[in-house]
C-alpha cells in the first residue's frame, strides 16, 4: 500500500535551516508528481511546495519563494524541502503529499495520499 | 488566487442524523474540487475529488456535489468515526492550490 513517511523536523531558532525528508512506498516514485503542504498548529492547510515526477517543474507558493528549496531522489524514492531562513510564521506541520491527475481534465491534480507529517518549530 | 471559504466553521449533529457542509470558491473551478477528512493527530485522507467522485474505500454515505463556485459535502447518516475537520481543496488554478479553513463536524 501507499506509504509516505516524512521526517527531520524539529525545533530551530529564527533564520535558521532545516531538511525534511518524505520516503515513499507502495507506489512509483518516479512517476508520481509530488507536494509539501503544511498546517500550523490549530490552523488549516496551506499548500507550500510542487515537484514534477521529472523534477523539471517546480512550484512555491509566495511566502517560501527564495527560501525553501523541493527537491527528490527518484533512485531513493525520497522526497526533500530544504528550509533555509526559517521564521516563527513557518513553525507547522509538514505533510508530503501524492499528487494523482484528474481523470477528465489532463493537467490537473489533487492530493490523493498524504503522510503523517513532521513538527518544525520555529522559535528562540 | 482563488478564496475557498467553508460553512459552518462548526457544525453539532447526532449519530445517525445527515451532515451538510458546505464551500464557496471565490471564482468559479468548474469540478475541480475535493474534499478531506482529518482526524486529531492524523493526515488529511481524501474523501471526494471532481466534485462529486468518490476516492477508492470511501463509504457510501459521503456524497458531494456542485460545481462553479458552490459546493456540498453530505454525510446521510453520521457514524461516531466521522466526527473530525472536513476541508475543501481547489484544484482548478493553480499555483496556488487553495483550502478552505475548515468545518469542524462535532457530536451534538
């Protein structure tokens, strides 16, 4: 079956870095497109990072733009954000998630499995 | 960017009553919307993605429907495992893929 297990997160002081890592499972890799999705605490999901199954696209969303960096091994079925300059605002939960393309409309894709997540605290 | 913006924030219902949660986009997404389901301490689980499909192992008593910028998830007859925080998802323009904040469905 599906499995995603994402880990390396923790607790960093404000402008420093972090990496997580998303190991995948049960599915091919190479050929799945890829997010980072987070939530801070009590809050609701905010969608943070995309990665083709090529890794030739790559998407942020605004407020992680020049800061965190996707990346993926296909050879290691792994996945990776790379935070750089981490702030309070970024302290949350981080899901990878697998991305599967609708069935009517090509070129676009949902969330179909999600791992557990990892805890990144941002704080002094 | 598209605005999803979910009603109730709260919703109480009694096991065995029917759930209706609903979700307004900011612009039309056509179908290209999906729900989750996520329980304290879990991942979000995929519940319903084109609007009104539902995803593999799914009970049939989740239902969703509409298109545009209207949408409905209906629960018809709540079972104690369905008490959790239901978000809606646009898929439809992106980046950014945008949630809804969030219906809290709790026991009455």
């Amino acid at each position: 079956q599906v499995q995603l297990v994402e880990s390396g997160g923790g607790l960093v002081k404000p402008g420093g870095s972090l990496r997580l890592s998303c190991a995948a499972s049960g599915f091919t890799f190479s050929d799945s497109y890829m997010s980072w999705i987070r939530q801070a605490p009590g809050k609701g999901l905010e969608w943070v990072s995309y990665i083709s199954h090529s890794g030739r696209t790559i998407l942020y969303t605004d407020s992680v733009k020049g800061r965190f960096t996707i990346s993926r091994d296909s050879a290691k079925n792994s996945l990776f954000l790379q935070m750089n300059s981490l702030r309070a605002e970024d302290t949350a939960t981080y899901y990878c998630a697998r991305m599967v393309e609708d069935t009517v409309v090509a070129g676009l894709f949902y969330f179909d499995y999600w791992g557990r997540g990892t805890l990144v605290t941002v704080s002094s | 960017e598209i605005v999803m913006t979910q009603s109730p924030a709260t919703l109480s219902v009694s096991p065995g009553e029917r759930a209706t949660l609903s979700c307004r986009a900011s612009q039309s997404v056509s179908s290209n919307l999906a729900w989750y389901q996520q329980k304290p301490g879990q991942a979000p689980r995929l519940l319903i993605y084109g609007a009104s499909t539902r995803a593999t192992g799914i009970p049939a008593r989740f239902s969703g429907s509409g298109s545009g910028t209207e949408f409905t998830l209906t629960i018809s007859s709540l079972q104690s495992e369905d008490f959790a925080v239901y978000y809606c998802q646009q898929y439809h323009n992106w980046p950014p893929y945008t949630f809804g904040q969030g219906t809290k469905l709790e026991i009455k």
